[in-house]
C-alpha cells in the first residue's frame, strides 16, 4: 500500500530546520505485514530528542530512515502467527521490539533484547526485514517503529495493546517519554516514598520523571534545568524546589536544601556537565541514574574513592528499565486515577507537513512534547 511518512535521507543537518529541512514527506509502498507483524494506522506520533540525535548525527542511524519511536495506533491487519491482536485493536509502539528468548528477555528485562537491539542497529524490523519501500530501494525503520507516517508495519513485539477509551493522542506519549521517564524512577532507582529526587534536564523524558517522582511518594523533588520557563513548568507539575543549571554555586545550594544531597538523581539531558551535575549532588550512599543518551564518544570522570567510601551507585537506565507489557498498562492506569499527569506533557499537535518547523521548537525548546496527529 502506499503511505506518507517523514523520511530522514542524511545525517547530520543542522537547525534551523525550517530552512534545512532534513525531513521531506514522502510517498513510500508499505509492505503487507509479514509473520509476527501487524500493520498499523498511526494515530498519534510524538517528537523526541531521541529523533534530533538522529537528524543531528549524535545518534549514527542507517540512511535514508523513516522517523519516528514514540507512536500509538489501531491495528488494521494482523500477519501469519499473529493470535494475540487483532484489526480495530488499539496499541502503544514500544521502541525496543522484545524477542521473548534472548538471555536479557530471559531475565526480564526486555529493553536490553539482543536481537532487538541489532535490529535496531540495522535499521530492520525484528524479523530481520525492511517493509518500508521507495522507487524499489529499501527505506530504514527508526527503532522498528517509523511513526511519522500514516501507517506502519512493526514487529507484534513493538506493539501493546491499550484500552480503547484511552485518546490516542496522549497514549503515544506512553511510549517514549513517559516509558522512560517513569521506568527510571520507579524501575531503575526504585524510589521509596518519603525520599528525595533530583531530576537533571526537564525535556519530557525529564519531566515525566517529575511525574514519577511525584507518584511515588519522593517527599522532594528537585528540577533543575539550564531553562527558566522549564523550571515553572516542573514547579506546576508539583516539583518541591527547582534550580537553573547555570546558577553560581547551585551544587552547594542543592546540597544544602537537601541536606547533603538527594537519595537519588537522574540525568535526563544526554549531557555529561548535566551527569556530573548529578552526580554532585547525589548524597552518601545514593544513586545517581542516567537515562539521557550521550554522544558515543562522550566519557565522564568520577572521583573513584567515592564510589567506596560513599558507598555511591550509579546507574544506567534504557527504556526505564521497562518491561512495557507490564509498564503501559501500569502507567495508564496510573494516569487515569490522577496520579500521573500524563496529559500536562502535550504541549502542542500537528501536521505531518509541518514536521521541520515542530522540531526547530522542540529544539528551541519551546516545547516538551510536541504530537504529530494524523486524520
Ligand atoms: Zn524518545
Ligand atoms: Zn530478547
């Protein structure tokens, strides 16, 4: 069939984007779904700081690649072997497609799925393939999902189905943002109510975390971020205290409105002066997390004797630590009994066409989640 979809067709290219405009909208032949494949009408697909690494070469990706990880959907057709959805189904797309065997799957912990991660390496669906097709040349698929188009074929492991009643609009956030934001809160540092959390860099995987921090009872929450209106924005969101990044002594402020540091503190930015920041203001005996992907060729520095004498943890976070079959539905949940406020990340929707012109916002950061809608 044929479809539209954002197609990236190299990398890097730089803001503004309006001008640049790395992403042209396409006519592309969609494949049927294959086996264990389903094909998908997008409803919904969210704009991340994941897809700006891609465009701006910090996230080396196979091209030409169809953009797009963070998409909700209804299924239209089910491929062979397909027995648990089918058409009229509604779905989140998860970006790691899950094999169910692999040692990680195995241990439960899905985000780290071998051939899910070499499938996404590659540009291909789990099953090895490409369904995405232009004038006869193979197109990628970004993180088995390509969500700015008007449909997608993705792996039966990249989909979970979602109640019906769910706006699809606010359920693709669930699958980036609030996945990863949430999951490394409560998954990865495992925060206990009445602790401290401080959240380094407020983009929406950042303050989702907020989010998360707030649900599970953390007694406070510290937002920092080098952007003022990013910090009235986590204050809304119920933050306890909020500090600007660039601030002269903010290590030592945040220390001593937290006694001494927080009991844990994420780094949301994929910055390392925002994991030392972090880092820094992590108190004896807590843990430092970081879900923000740097640069490969980034390396930070800690001072080694800490990690012992304080008894220090650091963490890495991928998916937030997610098995997403189980955290979906759990977010959801949370979201609709008020206690995670899931909709106050939607800044803004729009087109398909106006997709370079939303990712100058979003890298301006006018926006925190900023939802392509199609209809
Ligand atoms: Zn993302
Ligand atoms: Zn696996």
């Amino acid at each position: 069939m044929k479809i539209r979809a954002a197609v990236l067709r190299q990398s890097p290219v730089l803001p503004p984007f309006s001008t640049s405009r790395p992403l042209s909208i396409e006519e592309l032949d969609l494949d049927p779904p294959g086996h264990e494949e389903v094909l998908v009408r997008i409803a919904a697909a969210g704009l991340c700081h994941s897809d700006l690494s891609v465009i701006n070469g910090d996230r080396p990706r196979p091209m030409p690649m169809a953009l797009g990880h963070e998409a909700s959907g209804v299924v239209e057709a089910v491929g062979p072997g397909v027995h648990d959805l089918a058409p009229g189904d509604h779905v989140v797309m998860s970006f790691v497609p899950s094999c169910g065997h692999c040692l990680p799957c195995a241990e439960g912990r899905p985000a780290l799925c071998l051939p899910g991660a070499e499938a996404n390496g590659k540009g291909v669906l789990l099953s090895g393939e490409r369904r995405l097709v232009c004038d006869e040349v193979p197109v990628n698929h970004h993180l088995g999902i390509s969500g700015f188009a008007t449909h997608a074929v993705v792996s039966r492991h990249s989909a979970i189905r979602i109640d019906r009643d769910l706006p699809l609009t606010e359920a693709a956030l669930f699958g980036c943002a609030v996945l990863t934001g949430v999951g490394a809160v409560v998954n990865t540092c495992g925060v206990r109510p009445g602790q401290s959390v401080a959240v380094v860099g407020l983009g929406g995987v950042g303050l989702a975390a907020v989010l998360g921090a707030l649900a599970s009872g953390a007694e406070r929450v510290v937002a920092i971020d080098l952007a003022p209106e990013k910090l009235e924005v986590a204050r809304q969101l119920g933050a306890t205290d909020v500090f600007l990044a660039s601030e002269e002594g903010v290590i030592d402020k945040i220390r001593e409105t937290t006694s001494g540091g927080v009991d844990h503190a994420l780094e949301m930015a994929g910055s390392t002066r925002a994991f030392d920041l972090a880092y820094r203001i992590t108190r004896r005996g807590g843990t430092t997390a970081t879900a923000g992907l740097a640069n490969p060729v980034s390396q930070f520095a800690i001072p080694a004797v800490s990690l012992v004498a304080e008894e220090r943890r650091v963490l890495g976070s991928y998916l937030g630590g997610c098995v997403p079959s189980r955290d979906i539905p759990r977010f959801i949940g949370l979201y609709r009994r008020g206690k995670l406020a899931v909709d106050r990340l939607l800044s803004s929707t729009g087109r398909l066409e106006e997709i370079n012109e939303a990712f100058d916002l979003l890298h301006e950061g006018k926006v925190i989640r900023h939802v392509i809608t199609f209809d």
